[in-house]
C-alpha cells in the first residue's frame, strides 16, 4: 500500500489493489501553510496548516464526520487522530527537512486539530524540530512532498510565515514555489530554506 492510500483512505481498502496506478497522478489536493514558531532560544518548531481539496473533504467528511452535523466532535477528532492523522509519522508527516544539511527525522508532534472551514477539511499541527541560535548561521530547508504522487502538496502564497519570538533573531529566506520532475519521473519538490542567527 503506498503511503497516499494508507493515510489519506485508510477506510477504502479496495485502493490498496490499484495502489500501483492509482499513485501515478495525484488524486488529492492540499495547500500547505507553514508557519517557522521561534522561542527565546531559537527556532523551536514548524506548524502546519493543510487545506485539502472539496471533493477529497467531502468524501473524508461522509466517513469521519459520523453524525453529520458539519463539526468534528471530540469522538471525532479522535477517531481521525487514531485512524488517519497518526499513520502520518511513518512517513515523517510528508516533510523533508535538512538542519545544516542533515536530514531531519520528525520525533515529536503535538496540537493536532482537523477542522471544517468552509466545507473543507484542514489540518493544523505542529512539528517539533529545535535549533538553538548562535552567532553562527543555521539553516533549516522544508519540503512537503507526498512521493507516490498521490497528494498533490502545495506550499501556499502565504508561506513563509514566521511566528512566536521571531524578532529576536536575525531571519532570512528563500523559496522554490513549484515541484520540477525530471524526466525519469524523480521530483524535485518545492522548497523553503530559512536561515537564521542571533542578533
């Protein structure tokens, strides 16, 4: 099963026979805003907010939303933490993250919420991924990318986004707005690399 069927349809198990053809486009579509969270010490974690498309929303909505009044109760939200959200740490929540060039293994998440907003289902959460500041640079380079092809993850206009103590550091960014494939089909995702220092 690839990882797009396990996550995102965990309660359609006929997809899992088609995972193979199903996966060669996406048939999920999300808008990533990622919100860099610092404290005293320096950058403390990543928040995440994901918007998925209306029709994905509706369908997770028919199975998720039980007595269908339009809100995610507290049975609910648990019910999805449980048997949608949790399965995302196996593949390191869809992100790719390099600290001064090392990759970066996701080990803790927290403030997990799925949401409706306008008759979209939103994910918010955050990813915990400390650098302490220096006088010398750390640089911290964030992708979220679905590798199957299966989700179509962009990161939103509004992206960057910098929060918390921010203003007491010295803060600097770029980033690539669109994935690239290659023609061998390897993607090169898009991207945004911070790099940050005290001041």
């Amino acid at each position: 099963m690839n990882s797009g069927t396990k996550i995102i349809y965990p309660f359609l198990v006929f997809l899992t026979v088609f995972a193979t053809d199903l996966s060669a486009h996406p048939h999920v579509f999300l808008d990533c805003d990622i919100d860099f969270i610092f404290d005293e010490n320096g950058l403390a974690g990543i928040k995440h907010r994901w918007v998925f498309d209306e029709m994905y929303s509706v369908t997770f909505l028919q199975d998720f939303d039980l007595n269908g009044d339009g809100v995610l109760n507290n049975n609910e939200l648990e019910n999805i933490y449980q048997n949608a959200f949790i399965a995302l740490k196996d593949y390191n929540y869809f992100n790719i993250i390099h600290i001064n060039g090392k990759e970066f293994i996701i080990k803790k998440h927290s403030n997990f919420k799925a949401l409706i907003v306008n008759n979209r289902l939103v994910y918010e959460f955050v990813v915990h991924c400390p650098i302490k500041a220096s006088n010398k640079v750390n640089t911290i380079k964030v992708s979220i990318l679905d590798e199957t092809n299966y989700i179509a993850m962009d990161i939103s206009d509004r992206s960057p986004i910098f929060s918390g103590k921010k203003n007491m550091f010295r803060i600097e960014h770029t980033k690539k707005d669109h994935h690239e494939w290659t023609g061998t089909g390897e993607c090169i995702p898009s991207h945004i690399t911070v790099k940050f220092t005290k001041i």
